[in-house]
C-alpha cells in the first residue's frame, strides 16, 4: 500500500514546506525514499507527518483508499443500515457477501466477527433464533476482552439483542468506565451516551424498571452538548417512558421526543419508537390510557418481534 505517495499528495495540496513539514523530525532524503516508495518510516515519524499536516489517521486512510472507506467498513455500514431498517433481502445478500471474503481470509477475526453479526442480524430482522454458534463466538469475543475500543462498543451497541439481562446487568458497570473514556471523543454525537440509552432501553423492553432507573441515574452523569440534538431527544424520550412505567405521568415527554423526530423527518425512527412503546408495555403488563391514546396517535408498524432472553456460556 502506498503510504508515503499520499503523504506527498497531501502536503502539496495544502502547500505546505518540507520545512514545516519535517521539522527536524525526518530528513529530506529520508522523506523523499519515503514517498517515493523506496522505504518505509518508523510510526513516530508517520504520527508526526500526521500531526504536521493536521491530518487524523482515519483521514488518512479514506485519503489513501481513494476517498472511500475501507471494505470492512463499507459492508459494516451496509450491516447497521440494513439491520435498523429491518431489511432482510439486503442482509441476505450481506450474509453471501461477508462469507465469500471470510473464507477467502480464515485468520482475519475482524471479518469473522463482521460475518457472526451478519448472521445474527438476519436471524433478528427474520424473527428466527440466533445462529447459537454465531452468537456465542461473539458474546465470548466481547466478555473476553478487558479493554473496549470503539469497535468493540459498536457491536455492542448495534447487537445488544444477542446478551440476556443478566449479563448486560453484570457487564454494565464495566462498560460504563470504558465508555467514559471515549466521552470527549465527540466528532459525531456522544456514542457512549447513545449506549446507554440502548441499555435503558433494553431493560424496558424485558420488564427490568429498576435496572432502568438506575440506568437514567448514569445517564445523568453526561454532559450533553446544547448541540446534539439526537442524544437529547432521546433521553427525554427514555426518562419519559421510564417514569410513566413507574406511574409517573410523562406521556408529554415522549409525545415531545416523538413530534423532533417526526419534525426532523426521522419517519423510521419513529416508527421504531412506537414499536418499542408496544414491547415495553407488553412486557410490563403496563396498562395506561394516555399511553394507549399515545400509541393509537402515533401509529406505526406493530412489532412482531418479542424480547429474546437467552443463556450467555
């Protein structure tokens, strides 16, 4: 892969001196065997090309891939997308894809992984039990790892349906101090918070009100920026839902979290807010009227999915 080429690449294009460049760092026929492909530089060096070019190393490598992500990246997003658009065709044909490119590279955990969540995502969206050896190599995976990077709190995230309450109970606490880390890394929304209020939401829809509340207690706890809109939305929308289950009466809560969405034009999002209402109340044999006029004002697609609650080996 030509790494040195794109460096090059991008400093003419910003016009920036070898002088500024370098900075004593490297040497001019270092940096010229370098981009010329004739040798390879230490990471130091590399990070400092970086830094002096204000470029980031996730920049860098859509710059290099020719302004396109990676193919992993490319077919995780068409994952997610297709996973929270319950689009089971389009999974199908993920599935076949993913698994050409998992055999044809044995030894790549990172496209085995991407191939267990493409299995799980079909079985989920096809309301199918989960592919147990899938599941479990992914759930084992996860709790095996005592440090979690972003990669690792997206799959969580996205596939929190393949844990039991137990385990999501027993692995919270640790997930929060991880998590916490990445709270300032805030270039598209706070990922950490949206977790959590994943969790919250995954306690409702299995009849745990408490471990909810203490859920919204931790979500609390984050400074959400004026200007993340989403993150605000829906903890108005999980903290009203949570404490009308409680009978606390928030029903506007949630109708307000409803009508930013719909306002936004986040018709799927809403829909899928609905069918949320719709497990939470059937598995908290919750009966309100104003929760049921709720649900009649907003419609939606009624869920034939129920909560799953599985043993974690």
């Amino acid at each position: 892969m030509k790494y040195g080429p794109t460096i090059s690449d991008i400093r003419k294009a910003k016009k920036i001196s070898l002088k500024n460049l370098l900075q004593d760092q490297m040497t001019p026929s270092s940096y010229s065997r370098f981009v010329d492909k004739k040798t390879e530089t230490s990471v130091n060096n590399f990070v400092t090309l970086l830094e002096n070019l204000n470029v980031t190393f996730d920049e860098y490598l859509y710059i290099n891939n020719g302004y396109q992500n990676s193919r992993y990246d490319q077919l995780y997003r068409k994952l997610t997308t297709a996973l929270k658009a319950d689009d089971a065709p389009a999974l199908i044909v993920l599935v076949n894809q993913i698994n050409a490119f998992a055999q044809s590279s044995p030894d790549n955990l990172r496209m085995k992984n991407l191939l267990d969540m493409a299995m799980l995502a079909l079985n989920h969206v096809q309301g199918d039990p989960l592919n147990p050896t899938a599941r479990e190599d992914l759930v084992k995976y996860l709790i095996n790892c005592e440090t979690w990077t972003h990669y690792e709190i997206m799959i969580f995230y996205n596939f929190i349906f393949i844990f039991d309450v137990e385990t999501v109970i027993v692995i919270q606490k640790r997930l929060i101090r991880v998590i916490s880390r990445y709270d300032n890394l805030r270039l598209y929304g706070s990922e950490p918070f949206r977790t959590l209020v994943k969790i919250t939401m995954f306690y409702l829809e299995h009849g745990k009100v408490l471990e909810a509340l203490e859920s919204l207690m931790d979500l609390r706890d984050f400074d959400i920026q004026e200007e993340f809109l989403f993150e605000r939305t829906m903890y108005k929308f999980v903290a009203g839902e949570t404490y009308t289950i409680t009978n606390t009466n928030r029903i506007k809560a949630i109708d307000d979290a409803l009508n930013i969405f719909q306002a936004a034009g986040s018709t799927h999002q809403v829909n899928r807010l609905v069918d949320h209402i719709k497990l939470v109340v059937k598995a908290n044999q919750f009966h309100n009227d104003n929760f049921d006029a709720l649900i009649e004002k907003w419609g939606g697609t009624p869920s034939t999915k129920t909560p799953t609650t599985t043993t974690v080996s």
